[in-house]
C-alpha cells in the first residue's frame, strides 16, 4: 500500500564509500519523479489487466533529472544496527560494494535488514493484486489479502480469466 514506510537496518557498518551504504533522496523534485514512477507502474498493471487500456512507453529519466537525482541524495555514515527510514515516495539505491572496503562481512559484503511498516487499517490495490497474482508473486499473502478485501475477486470463474497458471 501506498501509506508503507521502510526501515533500513544495516547489520554491517556502512560509513565509508564501497560499504554498500543506502542513499535516499528526499527533495520535492525527486518525490514528484517517484510519483510519477509510481503512476506509470499502475497503469502497466492496469493495461496487464484490461488489454482494452492502451500501451505508453514506459517510465525513464531524461539525463538532467538522472544528475538532478545524483546531486540531491543523502547518503548517511550508519553503524551496524542503527535505522533509515523513509516512505516509498523517496528514491532509494544501495551504493556500490567493493571488496576489501573496512566494515564489510567477510571483507567483500554488505549485510542488511528490511523492515516495511504498514498500517493494520491500509487498503491494498485490488488492481495491484490482481496484477500480483496473474505474474504468480507471493500467490498465499496475494490470495489472503483478496480473500479480505476483495472477496468477488478471489471467485475462480471471475478472478483467472486471461491470467496465467501460476
């Protein structure tokens, strides 16, 4: 759902280039590019759904806003243990991992724990589910969470029509 929010718990320390450190970008112009990111994959999935929807190109980045992007990230100096949060409008990208950087596991890798935070209360896309489940994701929570909330939507007749097998 759109309201998840990320934790980003490095059980390494990543405090020097080549430790695999998480960067995020967090500037209005970066949150605009996201949601229209996010815009674009909707309708892929709508149109993955619905072949009556037409086809658009899909989502890239003109040259400037790759270096807008480059120049507006935070890249924070973490310890082992300590957490970035941020919510699913931030541009996100793990840095490069190079072997013998100080702090790596094992001298060559950059070990991580992902948490997302969502609301009990959150709606989950029935498009996005549908979508889910036709490319055969995560079938059990995508059918637990059809079952829950969109419960026409999980009758066999109705919810495999032009879907693969999975």
């Amino acid at each position: 759902p759109e309201q998840m929010v990320t934790v980003w718990i490095p059980l390494t320390p990543v405090k020097e280039e080549g430790s695999g450190q998480l960067s995020i970008v967090n500037s209005e112009g970066a949150i605009r590019l996201s949601l229209i990111r996010v815009a674009h994959q909707l309708h892929s999935l709508v149109q993955m759904m619905d072949k009556s929807v037409p086809q658009h190109p899909g989502f890239s980045m003109t040259p400037r806003e790759m270096i807008y992007l480059e120049h507006s990230r935070f890249t924070p100096k973490l310890d082992a243990g300590d957490g970035l949060v941020f919510c699913n409008a931030f541009f996100h990208k793990s840095e490069d991992v190079i072997a013998g950087t100080p702090g790596l596991d094992g001298g060559n890798k950059r070990a991580a724990y992902i948490l997302r935070c969502v609301p009990k209360d959150a709606k989950f896309s029935k498009t996005r589910l549908l979508a889910l489940k036709s490319l055969g994701q995560n079938l059990k929570v995508v059918n637990e969470l059809l079952e829950e909330n969109y419960p026409d939507a999980t009758d066999p007749e109705s919810s495999n029509l032009g879907r693969s097998n999975f």
